[in-house]
C-alpha cells in the first residue's frame, strides 16, 4: 500500500447530538508505518565530492493523540483505529504521516477545531486547526496547554 492509497472512506461519523460545545481525546499508544528517511553520507566528503543521499525505511512505532471540539459530525472509535492500521504497511516521512491524518480527519468530520499531535522515540509534531497558519483564527490558543 501506498501513502496514496490509504482510504479516508474507512473513518465512519455519527450525528453529535449534543448542543454544548466539548471536547474529545483519543489516544492511540501503537501506531505503526514505515519512516521513509533521506539522510546524507557525511562520511567520505571533502570539497570534491558531492554529498551523497541515502535513503533509509525502518518500521516505527509512535503514538497518536488527537483532540476535537465536534461540530454536527463525530468520528466512531473503532473506524480511526482500523484508519490508522492501514499505516503499517504504508513508507512515508512522519511529516507527511501526521499531515495525511490531520487532513483526512478534518475533511470527514469538519470540527470546530481538530489537533492531532504524533509522538515518536526520536520526534514529536503537533497540528491545531486553531493556529492561524493553518487558517485558524487562534481562538482557543492557550500556551499552558496540556494534553494531560
């Protein structure tokens, strides 16, 4: 399988019945890809050489934490963990990783705000939908913040 190919079609909602504005958390502490890495041959340069690429695949193990505020939809557990199992197989860098999930994500379900942040041995990354980079409009930036 490819980054590609991965099928947001999985992510089943439900209707968010509820008129007071909450928030959900959901933890996953084993997601699974393969870290498709470029990194370079300092080894043998000198001013006449050009710096050599190598490209590396390593099966990773991370964990994915997620936080939305709903908005009419609301996504179904156990369809983002079957989402997520289809990356086991997937080669891709952990920024594309974390941007395909945020993404997929935020189309299915259109929340108020949607955060995903991608915890790895080596590497954490974090988007908000709040952030005003991403077109958000810092609403509910807070820099005390905890996912705790």
């Amino acid at each position: 399988m490819t980054f590609y190919t991965v099928n947001k079609e999985i992510l089943q909602t439900s209707t968010n019945t509820n008129n007071v504005e909450y928030q959900i958390k959901l933890a996953y502490p084993l997601l699974y890809y393969i870290d498709k890495r470029t990194e370079f041959d300092y080894s043998n340069i000198n001013a006449y050489t050009k710096l050599l690429s190598i490209n590396s695949s390593k099966k990773t193990t991370g964990k994915l934490q997620v936080l939305y505020l709903p908005n009419i939809k609301i996504l179904i557990e156990y369809s983002l963990k079957e989402y997520l199992a289809q990356y086991k197989t997937v080669e891709t860098s952990r920024e594309n990783l974390i941007y395909k999930i945020f993404t997929d994500i935020k189309k299915v379900i259109s929340p108020n705000r949607l955060k995903v942040k991608l915890l790895l041995p080596d590497y954490s990354s974090e988007l908000d939908s709040d952030w005003a980079s991403l077109g958000g409009p810092d609403k509910y930036f807070n820099k005390s913040e905890s996912w705790g």
